[in-house]
C-alpha cells in the first residue's frame, strides 16, 4: 500500500485558482492510477479527475472539465490538481486516492488508499 498526504487547500475567490499536491510514500508510486475526489458536508464523495500510472491518460468529471487538470510527477512521487475558475460550487474537501491497477478507474470504491484530505473554500 501506499500513503497519501494532500496539501494545497485553502480558501480562494470565485474566479480565482488553487493547486492541490499529493505527496505519496514508497518506492511503487508508478504502478498507481491516481484520482482526485471530493466531499461537501451532507453529500456523497464524488470523482473529480483520474491519471494513469505514466500521466498518458486523464479523465475529469463532466463539471470541472475545462477548469480543472490532473498531472503527476513520477520522479516527485507526486499527484496535482490544477483548479482554475473556481466556483462556489467546488468547495469541499479534496482527497487524493490511489489504486494500484492500469486501468483509470472512476468510482470511489475501485480505490483502496486514501489521503486524509485537504479544505478548499471558494467564496463569491
């Protein structure tokens, strides 16, 4: 398995951007599909953005394409999230996920390793 650390969060303007990293443990990170996912109080954990394990292939969910941006940095050990354009709407916490399978998996139980999440609060 591998540990997950996010960090990056904070509160930010509608309009305004934010990069969120995730910093993993251990000498296997490129075996790991990476995704993002995130949280409001009262809601389901729902999928924001997926990468392969070379960064060849993305996916982002269909309400932050053209804002948001997945990448990683294998030699780092790190994921990030690029989040411009930032609305209200995406205030919630972010998790870092990894499963260690090819596929660029989507659904919050296809990942079996978590961050501990970090707050993103976008104010109008």
């Amino acid at each position: 398995q591998v540990q997950l650390v996010e960090s990056g969060g904070g509160l930010v303007q509608a309009g305004g951007s934010l990069r969120l990293s995730c910093a993993a443990s251990g000498r296997t990170f490129s075996r790991y599909t990476m995704g993002w996912f995130r949280q409001a109080p009262g809601r389901e954990r729902e999928f924001v953005a997926a990468i392969s394990r070379s960064g060849g292939i993305t996916k982002h969910a269909d309400s932050v394409k053209g804002r948001f941006a997945i990448s990683r940095d294998n030699a780092k050990n790190t994921v990030y999230l690029q989040m411009n354009s930032l609305k209200p709407e995406d205030t919630a916490v972010y998790y870092c996920a990894a499963r260690d399978t090819p596929a660029v998996v989507t659904n919050t139980y296809e990942y079996n390793n978590w961050g501990q999440g970090t707050q993103v609060t976008v104010s109008s």
